[in-house]
C-alpha cells in the first residue's frame, strides 16, 4: 500500500499544481525525484510533526490541496492538537496519509504503533476515514480526495486482503447468510472471511468507516445480529453502530485491538493473535456471540 | 488618525475607562503594521496578493480587535459585545466569524507553523509580493513548536515570513540569552527595538533582507508592572 500512495501521490504532484506534500523525513527518499521536480510542493521539514500539520494548514490556507505522511503515530498521536487547530478549526482541510497502521510496526514495539488513530481522527469532525484492505484500493481513494478540499484520513497497513474492491465505500456484501451481519473493515477482511467459513453470516467489508454506510448497516442488519470487526482499536464504531439501529432491538459484539499496551515485539501475526484477532480468534469470540 | 484613536475602541470591548495605553503590549506594534506596513484591503479581503498577518499569540485581542475595527474591517458595534453569545468576537479570534482575521488562534504555538506553510504555499504559487507576518509573544515561545518552524524557516532560507515578538518578559524561566538570539543562530536576520516607539518598529519590520526570515522583538513594558 504504502509503495501504491508513493506511486500515485508522485502522479498527483506531477499532474495538478494544486497538490503539495509534506513530508517529516519518513518516506522522503522515496520522493526524491519528486522533490527534484517540484521542490516547491514536495517539502520535507525535517523530523517535526508539529511543522509538518501547521505547514499543512498554511498550505490548504493559500488554496493548496496539502498531503502529510508519517507513522499514524506520529502523524496523528503526536500532532493531534495541530490536526484539530491547523487544519479543522482554520476551516480547511488536508489528506492525511499514514503507515504503521495498529501492530504493523510491532517489531518496532509500542512506541511505533497507533491502535488509537482512527479513534483520534474520530474525535474530530467532518473528517471522512479511509481504511483500504488492498494496495489496488489505495490509488482511486487518494486521486478522489485530492479533488476536493475537505480533511481526509487515508489508513495504510502492511496487512492487507486477497482481492481490492473498488465499491467498498459503502458495505459490500461478500457472503451471504442468516443469523448476523459480520462488518469487515480494511484488511480485516481476509481473518473474517477464513473465521466466518461455515457459519451462517453475512459478512460486509468497507475501506470507509467514516462516514459509516449507516443506510447499508439497517438493510444488511435485517437478523438484528451485528459483529463489527474493525483493524484498530475495539469500540472505535460502536457509537455509530449504536445510534444507527437505535430504534430496534439488536446485539451488537465489537472486535478490534484490544485496550492494551503489550510490552511485546513479536510478527503482526504474533499481536493480531494476543488480540484475538486472528482466524482462530475472531471464529472463538463470532461462535460464542451468535444466537 | 493615530493610535490615540484607537483607545476609545478599546474601552468599547473591555469596558474598562482607565485602562493605561500600557495594558495592551501589542497595541503599538499592531498600530504599525496595520498602519505602515501591511498591504491588506478590508474592501479586497479574498485578494490572493495580500499581506498576511497572523496572531499567533491569540490572548488579550482587544487591541487586535479595535486596530481591525478602526482600520474598516469590521464594524464598530461588535465592539460592545465582546464574547457574547452571539458575537463574532471572543477572548480568542476566529478567522471563520472575523473579516481579515487570518488564523484562529488562542492554543499557543500554533501561528509561525501556519505562517510557514502559507509562505510556501504563496511561493508554489508563484506569489512573490505577499510577506506573511507572525505576531507572537515571549511566553509563547516555550511551545516547542515555534522552534520545529523557528529552524526550519531559517534552515531554508524562507524570507517572506517575518516574526514579531512581543517582549514584555512574562515567560516563566525567561530566555537567557535574548530571544533575537534564538532565531539568528537559526540564520533568521534579528532585531530588536523599542515596540512602544513607532518609528523604531516600523523600521526593524523593514530591515527584512533577502534570503533569510527576518524577526524583529519588541521589547515592551515587563508584564504586571
């Protein structure tokens, strides 16, 4: 994914002069080229995060269509405060791009990691969330938000599913079934699909969980049966979920990383498994929740 | 019309008769730049080839209010009104609710970030008139991020920002040293002068040189005394 955003990002600054990137050292070698032909919009203010947003925000103000790109924990956890003053209290907007998404970069231990972003972002609004499960999903999201000038987050992860969907903005179905509507978000789709073998559930992916296809959840939740397995940190579209079907009955089991800090290196794998959110995880806690 | 004029103003925001001229440490400074020095238009508000001037240090706006009010850019009567439910005016500007106010600002740290970003927006832009100028004030410059924009606009030579701090000694642990210190050792072009003398400021905002951001301080009267 994060070789798709380089791809398309480099096309982007090349194609319309309204696009800028701001970079904070992290993939700037890979913008090099980049930068040689567009020193003016391709900046890179060195190893500050605070710059990187406030630059951002300065950017969109002059009519700029402003990219920044970090680890979700530095782009957003570190910079949160400029994220909510720079750019959405100003009235303008950017796309914010990250990667290190959750335990990616679990080698790396705690300090490189962002369970909490999506969360972050979620906090403030008008913002619309990107989670793309596959690398092909990577380009259409970004060329589409560089056409506007509202804020945009654009999750990357290293994990990722078998197959892109081009129309996952809204909830696509990709199997279906009786007994509960089982949400996929991003590259939580693959885990879902091999956990749900079998079992008698519909199972819906999105790359878009901001804004949440609410109209979609109601026709797909008709069982009133909904699990929610979302690639960041558990409970992050509950309140969503909650006041979409708050007028009828309904169950609702919601997976995601769990409210932890591990102390451990370790795979990705190694952490989506002590989250539960492996195969063998998710299929425990579906078949323990389902009527 | 001269600063005196703006007074009146000011007693409209904060109702206070006797305030001394002293109260307000910006007053003075924000006099010149809207004065002298700023090329902005209250009639051409949008113009992309305007000055910018940005505040940062978003505390105490009366002064900032009543030099945009007696400068055409927003009616009297919001003067009487200050922080009201319904009024444009807070203790805090809002660049959405204030003509020819730039940024909202209020959290400190925040201005010379968004003024280096619009400097490079302008320059992408091909924009080679506009300065962008940043107000900020001694306190402020604790937040660290003043320093992430501090060396990077000096770094890269960035010399259509200009900074203005406002020096009336009310950081905690001081900055030993000076503050023109802090931004020439970043290859900023520094100077400091007296910001209740007219002349002298608007002389230390026109020594902006090429190729290197340029700060001038404005030594006030120490906070509180």
């Amino acid at each position: 994914m994060r070789q798709a955003f380089i791809d398309t990002a480099t096309a982007l600054i090349d194609e319309d002069p309204r696009t800028a990137l701001v970079l904070a050292d992290i993939s700037a070698a890979a913008f090099e080229q980049a930068a040689f032909k567009h020193p003016d919009r391709v900046l890179n203010v060195g190893i500050r995060e605070q710059l990187m947003i406030g630059v951002a925000g300065g950017l969109a103000l002059t009519g700029l269509r402003p990219i920044a790109h970090s680890y979700a924990t530095f782009l957003v956890d570190r910079a949160y405060e400029q994220i909510k003053l720079d750019l959405g209290h100003q009235g303008v907007g950017a796309i914010l791009v990250s990667v290190g998404a959750s335990y990616d970069g679990s080698s790396a231990g705690y300090t490189h990691m962002s369970p909490m972003d999506v969360q972050l972002i979620d906090t403030l609004p008008g913002w619309t969330i990107h989670v793309p499960g596959h690398p092909g999903e990577v380009a259409p999201l970004l060329t589409a938000a560089a056409a506007h000038d509202d804020p945009v987050y654009l999750r990357l992860s290293t994990q990722t599913n078998d197959i892109a969907y081009a129309d996952a903005a809204l909830l696509r179905p990709v199997r279906h079934g009786t007994k509960a509507l089982v949400v996929a978000v991003g590259p939580m789709l693959a885990p879902v699909l091999e956990a749900t073998r079998g079992l008698d559930v519909t199972v819906a992916y999105t790359h878009t969980p901001r804004p949440f296809d609410t109209t979609g959840l109601r026709e797909l939740a008709a069982s009133g049966n909904v699990a929610l397995v979302e690639p960041y940190l558990a409970g992050t579209s509950v309140h969503v979920i909650s006041q979409a079907l708050a007028d009828r009955p309904h169950r609702l089991l919601s997976l995601g990383v769990t409210h932890q800090d591990l102390h451990a290196y370790g795979t990705p794998a190694d952490h989506a498994r002590r989250h539960g959110l492996d195969p063998a995880g998710l299929r425990a806690s579906l078949t323990t929740w389902l009527p | 019309m001269t600063v005196l004029e703006v007074e009146p103003l000011i007693t409209r925001l904060t109702g206070d008769e006797k305030h001394a001229p002293s109260a307000f440490s910006t007053l003075d400074v924000l006099w010149v730049l809207y004065d002298r020095v700023l090329r902005v238009d209250p009639r051409r508000l949008d113009d992309p080839d305007r000055d910018r001037f940005l505040l940062s240090k978003g505390h105490g706006p009366a002064a900032y209010y009543a030099v945009l009010a007696a400068k055409g850019f927003l009616p009297h009567e919001w003067l009487d009104d200050l922080a009201g439910a319904e009024s444009p005016l807070g203790h805090h500007p809002d660049r959405l609710r204030v003509p020819g106010v730039e940024i909202s600002s209020g959290s400190l740290g925040h201005g010379l970030g968004l003024g280096v970003g619009t400097a490079l927006g302008l320059r992408a832009q091909g924009r080679l008139e506009p300065r962008v100028y940043v107000l900020l004030g001694d306190a402020e410059l604790d937040e660290g991020s003043n320093h992430e924009a501090i060396a990077y606009a000096g770094a890269t030579g960035l010399d259509s920002v200009t900074a203005v701090v406002i020096d009336n000694r009310s950081a905690s642990h001081g900055w030993p040293g000076g503050i023109a210190s802090r931004f020439a050792v970043h290859g900023w072009t520094a100077v400091t002068v007296d910001g209740r003398d007219h002349d002298a400021v608007e002389a230390g905002l026109r020594q902006a040189a090429e190729g290197a951001p340029h700060v001038v301080v404005a030594v006030v009267e120490t906070k509180g005394s």
